[in-house]
C-alpha cells in the first residue's frame, strides 16, 4: 500500500527534512510514501475544498503564517475528514493540550529526532494496515466500490428473475447491488459484529435501534424480520456485544 502524506510547514527546509526522513525510512522497510508540499495552512484547506484527493498521514507545523498546524487541522475536520492521522511539529510543547481538539495521532518536538519520527510513522503505517481489515470490496454496476465495515447497515438477499445470487449491501448513504453467497459474507465478517439474523439477511450489531417482536429496528429506520429459530441468537448475540463495549 502507498501512504498519501501531506507536509505543510512555511519552511522550505523543514519541509525537505522530512521528505528525507520519509525516503530514508522507505528505503529501509519498503513502505511507499507518496508525498505532497504546501508552504501554508490555507493551501492544504483548499486542497480538501476543492474535492481533492485526500490524505493518509497530515504532518503539520503549528508555527505558520496565516493559519497555524492546529487551525489547519480543525477546518480539515469540519469538512467531515476524520480518517486523517495527524503529526504536529513544534518547538514549544505549550501547545500540545489545544491540539487535542483535533483528534492527533502524534506530536514531535524540533529538532526532530529520526529514530522517534520512524517510530511514529511505522506506528500510523500499522494503524492504517489494522484499519484495511475493516473494509469490505464489492463489484457493484461494473465497478470495484469499498465500504467501511462500519457504514454498512445490512446484507440481503434480493429475489431476481435475471440476476442470480443478488444482493443489496445498504449503507446510511445508498445501497449497492452486487452478486454473492449471503452465507459466505456471514462467515467473513462474523468477527466485525456482523450477524444472520434471517437465511437473507446480515446485520450490522452498531446500527442496531431496539428489537420488537420478531423484528429488528436498524439505524435507517427499515425493520427486518428474524428468523423464528434464530431469535434467542439474535437477542443474545446483540446482548453480548453491548456488554463487551461494541468490540
């Protein structure tokens, strides 16, 4: 996988050390690092304005003209771009509590030691390896699309005279048609809390709104049916999983 990373600091040489620290550390364990420049906060906030291709990693100076690192960070957050992991460069740790705001992953003080900066950046490079496993890849009209465990409200069976083993795979935004075996999904994503529920149905367990009767209330506001001999499963399983924190 190649890593997308934005370094934004008005400093020209500061910005070419970390590029070095980048390729030096990608020489060395051959994680590809695919980086981008910007001399101020304002930049990289219209790089996310204008709908362009967002970044894996944001290694922000706070010490800028214009708006500072942790200015930067907040605007990109109130664009709904949360995924980011975010490194704050600075001389002065008095800022290390205002930047909590911004959800960071790490805060490096100048001069930056290297043996520190590797370790935190194989750190977010392993964050990002665990976070691959929560995705799902689906072929819908014709093209590869990848969903968030976490979007996914439920899998179902759809009845088609043209289409075999048809599927609809809903999320909180739309729903996508694809081709499968209900019960090999079930098998794959048994350990994300995914559960059968219906010999055509999936559910999410963290979409689940309350149970009523024989039937699920999910997040979107649709009920589906459980199927009669799996009902105590169900109930137990969604038991289970609040006891245990949603993990």
């Amino acid at each position: 996988m190649t890593y997308r990373v934005a370094i934004c600091d008005d400093e020209q040489q500061q910005r070419e050390l970390v590029q070095h620290m980048l390729r030096t550390l990608s020489m060395k364990t051959s994680i590809d690092f695919e980086i981008e420049y910007f001399e101020a906060g304002e930049s990289l906030v219209s790089h996310y304005q204008n709908g362009q291709e967002p970044f894996h990693i944001l290694i922000l100076d706070i010490e800028m003209n214009g708006i500072n690192g942790i200015q930067t960070a907040q605007r990109i957050r109130d664009l709904k771009h949360l995924d980011e992991q975010i490194v704050f460069l600075t001389s002065y740790p008095d800022y290390m509590i205002e930047s909590f705001d911004v959800v960071t992953f790490q805060y490096l003080l100048k001069p930056i030691a290297v043996d520190v900066f590797e370790e935190k950046m194989l750190k977010l490079c392993q964050y990002f390896q665990a976070l691959d496993k929560r995705i799902l890849i689906i072929k819908s009209d014709y093209e590869e699309v990848v969903l968030k465990h976490d979007d996914i409200i439920s899998i179902e069976v759809v009845k088609s005279l043209t289409i075999k083993n048809k599927l609809h795979v809903v999320t909180s935004e739309q729903t996508h048609t694809t081709k499968g075996i209900i019960s090999n999904y079930a098998t794959a994503l048994k350990s994300y809390h995914f559960l059968q529920i219906h010999r055509s149905i999936i559910i999410n367990l963290l979409h689940v709104k309350k149970f009523a009767g024989g039937m699920v209330l999910m997040s979107n506001g649709e009920e589906l049916p459980i199927g009669r001999s799996k009902v105590k499963e169900v109930k137990d399983a969604y038991t289970k999983f609040m006891i245990t924190g949603m993990n």
